[in-house]
C-alpha cells in the first residue's frame, strides 16, 4: 500500500490519529516534527528561533522525502503542504489525507499550547489568519477529507480506513 499522509492544521490531529492509524492498520508511523527534532537534537520551537521557518521548511522537504513512502502511516506539519514540491511528493507516492477541524475546534485544543513557534503573540489572530490562508491548500492537497471536530480517535480511524477501502 501507498504511504497515507496525514495533512491538517496544527491541532486536527494528526499526531494522536496517525498513532492510532497506525496500530489499526498495523504499520509503522513516522511523524515529520519528530524526525526533526531527532536529527537536529534541537525542538522545532528552538529551529525557528535559531534558524527561521525558511530553514525548518528546508528540513520538513528534506526528512519528507527520506520517509518510506510504502506501508506507512506519515504524519506531517502544519505547513508542510505550503510548499508545491512537498503537496507535489505527496500526491504521487501516497494516499493524501487532510484532517479537517472547525476553527473553533482548533482554538479549543490549542488555548493551552506554548510549543507553537508560528502563534507567537496574538494565538487568536494567528490561528484565523493562518487558518484562513491554509485551508484551500490542505483541501487542494487531499484525497480524502476527515472531520475531526468533536470526535472520537476510534470513530476518526474508521472514518480514514472507509477512504483507503477506496483506494
């Protein structure tokens, strides 16, 4: 099977779902972020404030493509489909899946959350302007939409195994 990539706004999801995907279907799950933060042994918060988001999106390109793209469950950035390259790599070698969440639902989840470089300052202002600007990008991007507001991990799992029944 085609790697299944996981796209969505920080909060949808992905990481938690990807996990949960990634049992379900019995695969192995990589996370861009982490891969990262593994090979730069510095937190993607610390990348952006040492190196820009020009040089962490420089290093989501290069991870994203040395992730297997078979048998895999990938989850990926926030930004990581703002890049035509990337939305490109993962059209042709996976089974695209974008993790819809209401605004509302990502600031719910994401009131509490520190760790984001990008919502620096006004969250609220950030997350609706980012929102706004990302959302025809992830929908362009997608094979499959997936709701993700106010559900369970179980039924948004059954949800992604009913689209790559699809497949």
């Amino acid at each position: 099977m085609k790697a299944i990539y996981l796209t969505g706004f920080m909060g949808a999801g992905k990481t938690t779902i990807g996990k949960a995907l990634g049992e379900y279907l019995e695969m192995p799950v990589f996370d861009t972020d982490e891969e990262i933060e593994v090979k730069e042994t510095l937190t993607i918060s610390e990348i952006f404030e040492q190196q820009g988001e020009e040089f962490f999106r420089a290093l989501e390109t290069r991870i994203l493509g040395e992730l297997p793209v078979k048998d895999a469950v990938i989850t990926t950035g926030g930004g990581i489909v703002c890049r035509g390259g990337n939305r490109q790599f993962i059209k042709e070698h996976g089974i695209v899946i974008f993790l819809f969440a209401s605004k509302e639902e990502i600031v719910k989840r994401l009131e509490l959350d520190e760790t984001r470089p990008l919502l620096k300052g006004d969250k609220l202002e950030k997350i609706a302007v980012l929102y706004n600007e990302r959302l025809p990008i992830y929908k362009q991007a997608a094979d499959f939409t997936v709701d993700t507001t106010g559900k369970e991990i179980g039924e948004v799992v059954k949800e992604i195994v009913s689209c790559l029944k699809l497949q």
